[in-house]
C-alpha cells in the first residue's frame, strides 16, 4: 500500500500558467513530474503526493495532461477510463477525480443494474448497437480485473469483495402486461440486434425460464444475453481496471500515467482552470447544482427508490439460478435464491438527493411496486421487506431520437472564453449503465483534442437553449 498522505489537493498553491515548448500550443497548467508512486484514495480521506508534484525543475520531466473528472459514477469512472485510453502516450498523464462520497454514491451506486439496448417496449434504442458494444467492453474489462482478484486493499467499500460476482444474473424477460402492449413488443422485437437477441416466447417457453411467472398475454419477449450487475462492485472493479491500465501503460513505455481520487466536495468550478487542461463534471443530478451551471442545465430530476426483499428461509419456492430477471411494470432483480431488489419509483422534480429512504417511503413505495410486480410474479407476495435505497435520476429532453444524454462543451454556460476546457456528461436518465460507455469514450476523445465536433450533433444540440 502506498504511503496515505492525508493533504488536500491544494489547487491554489499549484503554480500558475506558462507556455510550454513541448506542448504544440497546449499551455503547460503545471509544470509538475508526475509522481512515480501512484496514490489510491481510502474511503475517509483524499490522498495527494503533493511533495512529488512539486519537484525542483531539474527533475521535471514533460508537461503532464492534467485532467480534473468530477464524479466517480458511471459516466466519471467511463470518461477516466476513456482518458487513459485514448491519450497522447507521449505526454504524461494525471487524472483527478473528485466525489463528495466515493466510487459509485450518486443514482449508479444505487441503480438497478438492468443492461440491454432496449426501450422498455423492446425498441433498439438510438445508437444501442454501438451502446451496447461499449458498455460490454467496460464490463468485461471490470469483470476481468474482478476474476484476477486483484483487490491489493485498494477496493473503497469493504461490502465489495472480490470473491463475489459482479454479474448477478444473464437474461432479462419481459412478460407483456397489456394487448396492446404485446402488439407494441410483437413489433419491436422485429428488429432487434444479432449481438443482443430477442426471443418471443408462449407461456410454457416463458415458464421454462421462470416456473412461477404470470403470462397474461400468453406472449414474453425475452433478451438471453442482457444483464443484471451489481452497480457498486461493476464500478470498483472498473475503477481498479483504470489503475491497472495506468500501470500497464507507463510500464509499456508509455510516459507515466496518474490516478488520483479525492474523496470531497466541489462546490464551484472556479480556479479549477488554472490546475487542469481540461474538466469534465460528471456530477448527475447534482450537475445543476453548481453555481455556474445552475439553472443552464435543461434537465429534470427524477427520484427512484428501489428496496430489497428476501424469501424467508423457512419458505419454499427460492428464485431458480438460471432463471432471469424480469422487466414488467416494475422489475425484479434476483441476486440469489432468497434475495431481490425490486424497482423502481418515479418521484419527478423531487430534490432529495438522499440515498437513505425514511420509512414512509418505503411503504409508499412498497405499496406502488409490489401490486406491478406480483401481477407477473405472483409469488414475491411471500417474499419480506428487508430496506430501500434510493437515487435521483437526471432526466434530458426528449428529441426525436428519444431521451440522449446531453454531452458538450460548457465554456460559454460557465462563461469562458477560449480553448474548450469545461465539459458535460449529464442527463443520462434511467439508462445511464447503458450509456456511459459510448458517452465515456466520446467526450474522453473531445476533451484530449479539445474538438466538440467529435461530438454527433444530437448528444450536443441541447446546447441551442443555452
Ligand atoms: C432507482 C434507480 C434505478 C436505476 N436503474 C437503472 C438500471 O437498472 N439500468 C440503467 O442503465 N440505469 C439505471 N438507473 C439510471 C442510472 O443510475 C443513472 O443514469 C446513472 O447512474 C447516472 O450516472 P452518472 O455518473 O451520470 O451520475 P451519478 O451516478 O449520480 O454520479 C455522480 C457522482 O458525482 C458525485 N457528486 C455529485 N455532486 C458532487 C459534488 N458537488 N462534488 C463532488 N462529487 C459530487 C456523486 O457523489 C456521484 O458519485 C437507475 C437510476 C435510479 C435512480
């Protein structure tokens, strides 16, 4: 383990700008070597080398790539990732991450996990293909760093063990719950992906899969290779992959590459530009809360609560293993025999941002979702409450393309003049685990060429109403 240095990232003390030679007009923000040691955040405290960063200058060695990533949710931990990836491996690298509670404590961390490329009515979703395709890589690589088991004490949350899966279950089956519901279903599933096929079933196929499930219809949709992960541990585990990958590419002759996650609020943009090339907010919900965005943001908050049921153990009737989770009005998310999260709500424009649910909302929303649920899995009435977490989605605008997470340059909303240094990953709605892949990886791609045109129009064209 390396040394916990218990200091604060200093922004101010950082020297300020001058022009670099090296840097192909790129302004060197600081003129630092990039520590040799990495330094890996705890839970409880931010960790900085600072005494490495600020090296007497004959020991400096190129301009590092200084780049602030705010947020270590879904989109922050893809962007890093992305950075890493695709970054000038003649430059040094550092990447900071800032989140007020850690890996995973926005609405990713509390998230359902559900993973396919579908509308809730089996419709590709704009852009699903490649969306699906990049947040399979993602979860292959975290699910590859999980099966080495390389923890290395360096996973935050202790409850995310290694020896646990990451992958709760495959198959996702969507009962239709309407006529005109399967005539919607029937359609759709017409034309679906070869890499994330759907199946229409009858009643006894559906029943192969689930003994006790209710067809109403006599018609499911079912998507074999869709997904249910477990949010917190998929994002640790891609969180130590991005150390893993940093490693790899300083000792493959790379120049050194840097991870840094502090564990803390940002409260305003301000003076982060003197510290970074560029500052990607990756903040949610919360986006909208900082002073220079607030109000700019045309997003809509939408609070979900999710809660945890158990088959008592003196109860017959366990969740097959190779069963898959369902999708119906509500969805039920089986973690194993005995267990299942069930969600989720849809409380709009609410502003709690808590992850804790009191227990009148609980029942609320015990009360909402159990009557959806049973109507497809009569069965989890015998299943007992055991607790609710919530989160609170950034819903975007919807576009004739559907609800698309807004990317781009911010600069102007911010009100800077020049290279483009500040940039959005936001309103990644109910899908963000679909997402973040393809959005990680494009704004990653923005930010290092400082060029928003490698953005498609439709991720940025929210910007108009700015
Ligand atoms: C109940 C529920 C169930 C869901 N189920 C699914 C699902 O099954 N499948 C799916 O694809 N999507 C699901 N979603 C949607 C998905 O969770 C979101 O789209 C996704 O988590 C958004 O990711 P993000 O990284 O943009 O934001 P977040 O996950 O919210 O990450 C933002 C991070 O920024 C940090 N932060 C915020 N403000 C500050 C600040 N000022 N300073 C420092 N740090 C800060 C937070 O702590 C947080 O870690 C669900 C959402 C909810 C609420």
């Amino acid at each position: 383990m390396p040394p916990a240095l218990h200091l604060r990232p200093c922004l101010h003390r950082l020297p300020t700008d001058f022009p670099d030679p090296n840097s192909n007009g790129r302004r060197c923000l600081q003129r630092a070597r990039v520590p040799q040691r990495r330094s890996y955040a705890n839970a409880s405290s931010p960790l900085l080398s600072s005494s490495s960063l600020l090296q007497p200058s004959s020991l400096r060695s190129k301009c590092p790539f200084m780049y602030a990533v705010l947020g270590a949710g879904f989109a922050g931990l893809s962007v890093v990732w992305h950075l890493l990836k695709h970054g000038p491996k003649e430059s040094p690298m550092r990447i900071d991450i800032y989140d007020e509670v850690g890996i995973g404590g926005g609405a990713s961390g509390v998230s359902g996990g559900l993973l396919h490329p579908y509308s809730p009515k089996a419709k590709l979703l704009w852009r699903g293909s490649e969306c699906w395709k990049e947040c399979l890589e993602l979860s292959t690589i975290a699910e590859r760093t999980m099966d080495a088991g390389a923890s290395n004490g360096m996973i935050q949350d202790p409850s995310c063990v290694f020896d646990e899966t990451m992958i709760w279950r495959r198959g996702i089956l969507r009962p239709a719950t309407s006529e005109k519901n399967m005539e919607i279903l029937k359609e759709n599933a017409q034309n679906c992906l070869k890499s994330c096929n759907l199946e229409v079933l009858d009643r006894n196929a559906a029943q192969c899969l689930i003994p006790d499930l209710c067809v109403p219809f006599n018609f499911a949709v079912y998507m074999p290779l869709a997904m249910n992960i477990h949010p917190k541990r998929y994002l640790e585990a891609l969180f130590l992959a991005c150390h893993h990958l940093a490693d790899e590419e300083s000792i493959s002759g790379s120049e050194e590459r840097e991870i840094n996650l502090f564990k803390e609020p940002v409260s305003s943009l301000r003076g982060l530009s003197e510290a970074y090339d560029a500052v990607i907010i990756c903040l949610g919900a919360k986006a909208d809360l900082l002073p220079e965005l607030s109000g700019k943001l045309p997003l809509r908050t939408c609070r979900g609560v999710v809660a945890e049921l158990q088959l008592p153990t003196d109860m017959g009737g366990v969740y097959g293993d190779q069963s898959p989770s369902i999708l119906s009005d509500s969805w039920l998310a089986f973690q194993g025999p005995r267990s299942v999260f069930m969600g989720s709500t849809w409380e709009w424009r609410s502003k709690n941002y808590a992850s804790n649910v009191s227990e009148e909302e609980a029942s609320r929303a015990m009360e909402e979702l159990l009557p959806k649920a049973s109507a497809v899995y009569p069965a989890i009435k015998k299943w007992t409450f055991v607790g609710a977490r919530a989160g609170l989605r950034a819903m975007p605008p919807l576009t004739p393309q559907g609800s698309l997470p807004l990317l781009g340059c911010v600069n102007d909303a911010i009100g800077t003049r020049g290279r483009c240094m500040y940039w959005l990953v936001g309103g990644l709605g109910s899908r963000g685990l679909l997402y973040h892949g393809l959005v990680g990886k494009l704004i990653a791609q923005a930010a290092i060429s400082s060029d928003e045109k490698v953005l498609p129009l439709e991720f940025t064209s929210w910007k108009k109403t700015l």
